[in-house]
C-alpha cells in the first residue's frame, strides 16, 4: 500500500489529474457530459506539461471504456 501523502505536490496534481480525466470520460460515456467538458477541463489548465498529460489519460480511458 503506498502512502498518497508522501508524494510531492506535482505527483500529487497528476493523481488529480488522471482522476479528472476518468471522470470525464466516464460521464461522455453515460451521457450525461457532451465533448466540450474535456476542451473545457483542458483549457483550465494552465501548465502545458500538465496539459499533455490529462488529454493523454483522456485518451487512455477512452481506449479502456470504449468511447470514441
């Protein structure tokens, strides 16, 4: 079992991240968010590394839960 409060802040943002985008992707998925939650939760993001990191999780849970 891993300590989560242990890891640095932007280890920490990357957690977040990740959830955020399964999240999203979960909602397209069930209807109930249209493809404008991700353009939305993206441009939220100020930081281009972490940019690129939460449309590659948004496309890594689109390829597991089958949304195209």
């Amino acid at each position: 079992m891993h300590n989560l409060t242990l890891l640095s802040p932007a280890e920490k943002n990357r957690i977040e991240l990740d959830k955020q985008a399964a999240y999203i992707v979960w909602q397209l998925k069930n209807a109930k968010a249209g493809y404008e939650a991700i353009t939305t939760q993206a441009e939220s993001i100020a930081d281009d590394d972490e940019r690129d990191f939460f449309n590659h999780a948004i496309t890594k849970y689109k390829i597991k839960m089958g949304v195209r």
